[in-house]
C-alpha cells in the first residue's frame, strides 16, 4: 500500500484535464506510442467530438522510477536495473462541466490526493472553485498546478496570484506544466509521489470492504462494479454481499484498468479496479454502496461513507416521431440507464405528440447529450419537448403535490401556492463585465446575495430562479460577457412564486408540449415573443394557421402563418370569367375545409424555440 496513490484531475471545463492524463499515460509506459491517441480516456464517441469529458474514467499506472545526478528520472516498463523503485498511481480522469458535479465528488470519495488543474490562458473559473471545496471537504492533498504554460497568451504570474488571493493555496505549491507539449509533467509525477499519501486503511486486514464508486452494464458479462478496495482484498470467485441493497453474488473476475479491463487474481486494500459480478439487474447495485465478502457477518459490518442520491433537476419529454418505435426508445433509455444512474424516465402521453417518456436529467447539456446518444447509437428519430423543472403545488385542500409539466398544473381555483426551485448561483466575472452581468442576472429574477472581490475578478452570488437557468440565460451571460463570465449552482430549495401557466394553440388546438410555466408580469411578453418566433418555423400550409398565446381564457398574442396560394384558373386557357369565379369559390370552401379539420406538423425546431424567448 505504500507504493499506491490514488488521484484525481480536477478543473473546469477545457482545461486540459484529458490531454494532461495522455501525457501521463505516455511517460509512465501505459500505452505504446502505437496505440496512443488524443484524449485516450474519453471513450465515448461524443465525448471525442464535442472535445469533453462526460463520464469518469480510471486507470492504473505502474511507473518505474529512480534519480540520476539527483534527478528525478522516469524509466521504461522494459529497462533492466537494479535500482530503481516502483510506484502503482491509480488516475481517475473527471469530467468538467457543471452537470456532471456528481461524477466529480463520486470520484474524489475513491482517492487521497486531487491535481487542481488551471488554465494559465483563462485563470481560476468557476468549476475550479466548486470542485476545490469539494476536495477541501473530504480532506485531499491538492497539488494546484497551471498549464498551457507554453501558449502566448498566457498569463502566468496573474494565474498565480489568482490561486493565492482565491484559494489561498502557497505560491510555492504550484507547478507549471504544459500538457500539450509534455513540459512540467515528470516534475508533477514526482510530486504526487512526495506530496499525495498513500492509502488509508481501517482495519486489521481481517475485514473486508470495498467502496462502489461507478458501475456499468456489459450485454455479455452483466453488471460490473468499479470500486476502491478499502480493506482488506477481493478475489476472483469471492462469494460476495452488497450491504445496501442486502444482495449476494460472486466475483466472476477482478481486476483495473489499463484503461481496458484487465484481470488479475485479487484487488488488494487501496487498489482501485473492478469486480464482474453475476448481478443482471443493475438496480441491485448503487453506486456508494459497500462491497463485503461472505464468510464475514454482514450484520457486524459498518458501511463505508456513500454519496447522496443524485436527484434529477432538468425534465424534458421525449417522443418517437414513429409510434411504433416506442418500444425500442424505452430498452433504449433502459439501457442508458445501465450505464448513467442519474438517468430517470416514466411513460407519458400526449394528444399532440403520443406516447413518449419523460426523462429527469442533470441539465441543459446532459439533456442534449443523452437525446443525441439515443439517436445515434439507437436509430431512433425523436421530438423533445422543451426542458422543465418541478413545481410544487400547495391546493386549498392543504394538500401537496409535485409536477414537472405545465399540462398537470391543476385549475387556479384549486391552486392556493405554487412554489419553484430555486438555486444558488455562483458568478465569476472580470470586473469590466460587472454591470452587465448584473443587468442581465436581475432581470431574469436573479436576487443577489453576496457581492465579493477576487483580485480582477468578480464573485456574485444569487438566488437565482432554477426555470430561468434552463432557458437561455447561459447563451445570455457568455454574451454580455464576452465570454469571460463563468458560473456553478447548487439546489437550494423551492420557494412560493406568482406563476401561470402559458398555453400555445395552433390552428386552435392547444399544444401541451409547447405549454409552460411563466411569472405573471411576464406572461404578455412571453407570450408576443413566442409567437412571433413560432410563425417563423410553423411550415405554411394551404390555409392560414393561427398561432396563439393564453393564460385561462385570455388569449395574449396571436399571430398568423400565411397560405400559401395554389393558382386553381392555371389550367384555363381564357375564356368566361364565371368559370375562373367558380374555381376559386371552390377553393375557397375547400380551404374552410382544410382549416376546420387539417392538421398541422410541427418541427422540432419550434419546440426548441421555447427555450430561446426570455
């Protein structure tokens, strides 16, 4: 155990976390030149496209190393010396965007020490700040490090004075590094051998437990545990017990990562790796339970510390624009949720759009990635409805309920108090963007509660409305900001709110999916904005469709998709006018017709149009 340590990379998003565990990768011999390629951790199609780390991902390097002129020195996997020593670091690469906190603190549970990664281009942001504090939390060694040394921009004595004045770390903590290039990087290999402890153990090796910090599904093997073997040792064919879900099962192999599975004969205490168990239910499994063998009494053993459930903030509903493939859109979100236990979904049906699912999700951009994963590796064409938060609804019965759709949203008169989520909204803006950071985050209801110099940067505080973040409020602050601005949030309660529902109608027909939840005094101008964007992409038909905005009764905006205008007299060649009257009488009626009984296809680009009107 004292040749282990285990670690996590932790920044904000772009950061360089992904190319920084490459190079690693690299010198410590983990993978040929051969098979090496950028971001090798991020194994995820989507996550290579899109440049981000999604899911956690570890594995296990075995560094040989020693000191040459007093040196230290970094030696191949295959060189034959005598003196040398030897070092097992377990990695856990992060992701860095705010939706994915939880996969953040999941992996930080598993390790003893945590690499603060900061941009020197761009400074400390706000996801360095909240991931920091979550490693202060749980007692980590941070070594803060600052990369990108080598790019021009670089602002490195500003970046310095940052994580100093911001979060007081010593200046001669910090090493400088560039990921790209390799440079600083044996340098931090060295540190996290000096600096970041080896394991802790808390028992006498006689017990045996094990933390579950992540699993996943495999449609040949079942389900497999990641896990941080805490004491004692697990062995392939262990008998074993899960303490939270009180279930048994066996240890069909063992082993970590390279960052493929790789199996060996037993995880020792401080290792990190997996087990394959012989579970095909992932349900049986949760992520933070605990792990024991069988031949000790289950009823004697304390559980290791585990996570808080993860609760869904964002609900959007999807809908397969094929009904007969919705089937195959729930094994396809079952399936996802094999391998994402932040996942939820329940059936749903709506008149306008049919059967569909409605699915709880972390935020705007887990929404948009498991909407793209279920259309790309499932082949399911979908339409989803816009993003929405639980209300909670108080009756004049004194009774309580939860809703997440504007359609369930019971009759005002039943309705004594509405409350909406609300979060606590972390800003950091360079102080020339103040004013109109401030302008922006107040007029979408945004009260500020702390207001603190950083150096040349900004730390507001708000409480800030949950509903208003999901719309375009980001887009809105890069904006203004020129993208300077970065932010974090955290859940913070639900508190009552003067809030209506706003129906759309479309040919006179209410679109339930296009509904939603507004502020009062915003409703009229909600209302105008939204159905000015919506005649823009409701296609034209051969009648006039009108597109409408209304709470209750009232309507508050209409405005109109024109018809097009079919030429019926092109086939007549002169002759009597009465025979042109005719024709476009006929015409006529047919498009009374049409406009009684057509129906109206609406794209998916209107759906979406909801989130972009403020």
């Amino acid at each position: 155990m004292q040749n282990i340590r285990n670690f996590a990379i932790i920044a904000h998003i772009d950061h360089g976390k992904s190319t920084l565990a490459d190079r690693m990768l690299e010198l410590t011999g983990t993978v040929s030149p051969r098979q090496m390629r950028a971001q090798l951790l991020d194994s995820n199609p989507i996550e290579r496209e899109r440049g981000i780390t999604i899911k956690l991902a570890p594995v296990r390097m075995e560094m040989k190393y020693g000191f040459e002129n007093g040196q230290f020195k970094i030696y191949p996997k295959d060189t034959k010396i005598l003196n040398f020593e030897f070092c097992t670091l377990n990695l856990i690469d992060t992701p860095g965007h705010v939706d994915f906190s939880y996969e953040v603190n999941r992996s930080l549970a598993a390790c003893e020490g945590a690499i603060l990664l900061v941009d020197a281009t761009q400074g400390v942001q706000a996801q360095t700040l909240a991931h920091f504090h979550q490693a202060q939390k749980l007692g980590l060694t941070i070594i803060p490090i600052i990369n990108k040394i080598d790019v021009a921009t670089a602002d490195i004595e500003g970046t310095k004075r940052q994580i100093h004045d911001i979060l007081n770390l010593d200046l001669d903590s910090i090493l400088f590094i560039s990921a790209k290039t390799g440079q600083g990087v044996p340098e931090l290999l060295e540190a996290i051998i000096n600096r970041i402890p080896p394991p802790r153990t808390t028992a006498d090796g006689s017990l045996t437990r094990a933390l579950v910090f992540n699993s996943n599904f495999d449609p040949h093997l079942g389900v497999i545990a990641w896990i941080r073997v805490v004491d004692g040792q697990i062995r392939t064919h262990d008998k074993l017990f899960l303490l939270g879900t009180h279930t048994e099962t066996s240890a069909l192999e063992v082993g970590f990562f390279t960052p493929e599975r790789k199996p060996c004969p037993t995880l020792h205490a401080g290792e990190v790796g997996y087990v394959v168990t012989t579970l095909k239910d992932i349900s049986r499994l949760t992520v933070g339970d605990t792990i024991t063998v069988m031949n000790q009494e289950p009823s004697t053993i304390n559980p290791l510390p585990g996570y808080q459930p993860v609760k869904p903030v964002v609900f959007i509903s999807l809908h397969p624009t094929d009904g007969s493939q919705i089937n195959l859109l729930r094994d396809s979100l079952a399936r996802l949720r094999l391998q994402d236990s932040s996942l939820t979904f329940f059936p749903e049906f709506s008149p306008a759009l049919g059967n569909g699912f409605r699915v709880g999700l972390l935020g705007l951009l887990h929404a948009d990635i498991v909407q793209e994963r279920l259309e790309r590796e499932f082949g399911l064409n979908l339409i989803a409805a816009a993003p929405s938060v639980s209300y909670e609804i108080i009756t004049t019965n004194h009774e309580l309920s939860t809703i997440s759709k504007a359609m369930d949203l019971p009759d005002p008169s039943q309705i004594k108090t509405i409350r909406e989520p609300f979060i606590l909204l972390s800003i950091y803006v360079p102080e020339d963007y103040l004013g109109a950071v401030m302008q922006l985050t107040h007029s979408r209801r945004g009260q500020l509660q702390n207001l603190e110099h950083l150096a040349r940067i900004i730390h507001l505080t708000y409480s800030f409305p949950l509903a208003e973040l999901l719309k375009d409020y980001y887009d809105q602050l890069k904006s203004v900001s020129q993208g300077f601005a970065t932010l974090d949030y955290e859940l913070s309660g639900f508190y009552p709110a003067d809030l209506v529902k706003l129906e759309v109608l479309v040919a006179g027909q209410p679109v339930d999916a296009m509904s939603q939840i507004v502020p009062r005094l915003s409703a009229p101008r909600v209302a105008k904005a939204l159905v000015e964007r919506l005649i823009d992409l409701i296609p034209r038909q051969q009648f006039e469709v009108a597109v409408q905005a209304a709470v209750g009764s009232k309507i508050l905006a209409r405005a109109d998709v024109k018809a097009f205008r079919k030429d019926v007299t092109a086939k007549l060649y002169g002759g009597d006018q009465t025979r042109k009257d005719k024709l476009l009488k006929k015409q006529k009626k047919g498009k009374a017709r049409m406009k009684r009984v057509g129906r109206v296809d609406i794209p998916q680009e209107a759906f979406l149009a909801i989130l972009k009107v403020s």
